[in-house]
C-alpha cells in the first residue's frame, strides 16, 4: 500500500472481523449534502502571517464549551453534535463571554426533520440552517439535568474497551421529537430558543478554515472514512493523505485550532 505522511494501525480489535464494515458505517453519521441544501460559501481572505499554532481554548478562555468533549453515545449523530458544539462556542465568543449557551444535541438530532435521518445519519449543513430558522434550546450532556433538553441517550464505548458498556452494534433508535423542557427547567421551550444570526460554508481549503477558527471561533468539519482494509478497517496515525480506498462515508467533528508535530502542521 502507497503510504505517504500517515500510519495505519489496527482498531475495533473487539469486533469480529466479519461485522467490522457494518460497525464503522454504523459510526459515520454524516449523509451527502444535497445540492438544494447545500450552504452559502463565504469568501474569506486568508491571513498572511497564520501561527504555527492556535488554540481557542486558549483564545477565548471565558467560554467552557469550548473545552468540553461530548459523548454522541450509541447514535450517529455527529451531524448535529459537531454543528452544536461549535455553535455553542460561537455564540459564547460573539458575546465576549457573556453568554454561555450549552445548545442541545438532543433539540437538533431529534427535532430538526429536514437534517437526516437522526440517529442514523444527517447532513450537517442543513443543521446550521435549522439553527438560523428554527432555533434551538439548552441542552448538557447525559444526565446531567442541564438546560432545556439535555442529551438522553447514555456514553458507551466506541471501539476500545473501557469503564463503560460497549456501543452497540445494531442500527440507533432515534429519540422522540418533543417541543417541551424537563421538568423542574424554570424557561418555556419557546423562550428557551437560541437563533443563528447567517449560516456559510468555508471552502476546503486549509489557509481559509485557519483563518475562520482564528477570527469568529470552532467551526464544524466533515471527514471521510476511507476503506484501507475490509479486514481491519484502521485508524490512521499522523496526517492522513488518501491513496487508495472507497469512501465509507462522513463523520463530524468540531476543529478548535491547530499545532505542529514532527514538523507537520
């Protein structure tokens, strides 16, 4: 296999080889954008002095969400974690950390009927939409009683062993959809509603996301899983540059900066 800055090395060693490739898509929660739904591209100039390194932890030390890690837990829905998470953080950096906003992962996977199919799978430029036209409410992670609507579906997991119950291996059920805040939550869902100001997409190119994450905040990234190997299905070490291998679909995350290592940034 031509290899060029990155390393392959064996994952989901727990998983019988014959059920991996349904696991891993299982994981890739990200459906193809249609073009109807695709967003706006906002035409950035690049910074020309970009640091080697950038870290909005760091940046914006008033806004916690930006160094929490959630847990999406036995769902595929990246989708809607990696548009919340980095909406969060944008509308805490907007307000020069006045506004705390822990937006809810369980509002957009279960409510927003135009991003996908939930659980299994939704296109993560139609969340950010939602969010400019419907709004979303509160939401913390899985029981933790914060916010409007907090995340209900319990941390597992994912292809490792560890202190908690392995993911499971079968499609997600996607929670019910409800217009109401837990019980003991002093605020109406209605009046609960934060809203996007406009929603854009950034070109895929790397001095341009940079400069995005440096002067408004997160932004949320879709990646590929690649299938390197029916066998293994590995994860990739270092920089990953594709060289062989069809797609097996999209996973989200949200990008908060960047570094160097072994002279790569």
């Amino acid at each position: 296999m031509q290899q060029t800055s990155w390393k392959a090395g064996e994952n989901f060693e727990f998983i019988p080889k014959q059920d991996r490739l349904a696991y891993v898509k299982k994981l890739c929660g990200v459906m193809p954008t249609p073009e109807h739904m695709k967003l706006p591209v906002k035409n950035i100039v690049a910074a020309q002095d970009l640091p080697d390194t950038f870290d909005s932890r760091t940046q914006w030390p008033n806004c916690p969400t930006i160094k929490e890690v959630r847990d999406q837990g036995d769902c595929g829905s990246c989708w809607a974690f990696g548009a919340v998470e980095a909406m969060s953080d944008r509308i805490c950096i907007k307000s020069a950390g006045k506004v705390n906003a822990h937006l809810s992962a369980e509002d957009m996977n279960d409510c927003c009927r135009t991003c996908g199919n939930g659980c299994n799978g939704g296109f993560p430029e139609a969340a950010w939409q939602y969010w400019e036209k419907e709004g979303l409410v509160t939401g913390g992670q899985y029981n933790t009683k914060q916010g409007c609507q907090p995340y209900t579906i319990k941390a597992c997991d994912h292809h490792v062993v560890g202190k908690l119950e392995p993911c499971a291996k079968k499609d997600s059920k996607t929670p019910k959809c409800t217009h109401k805040c837990e019980a003991g939550y002093n605020v109406s869902y209605t009046q609960d509603k934060h809203f996007g100001m406009s929603a854009y997409a950034v070109k895929r190119e790397e001095t341009q996301i940079m400069t995005e994450i440096m002067n408004n905040g997160p932004v949320e990234e879709l990646s590929q899983y690649m299938l390197i190997s029916q066998l293994t299905n590995q994860v990739i070490y270092s920089v990953y540059k594709h060289t062989t291998g069809s797609a097996l679909g999209g996973h989200a995350i949200k990008l908060i900066g960047w570094g160097t290592e072994n002279g790569l940034i």
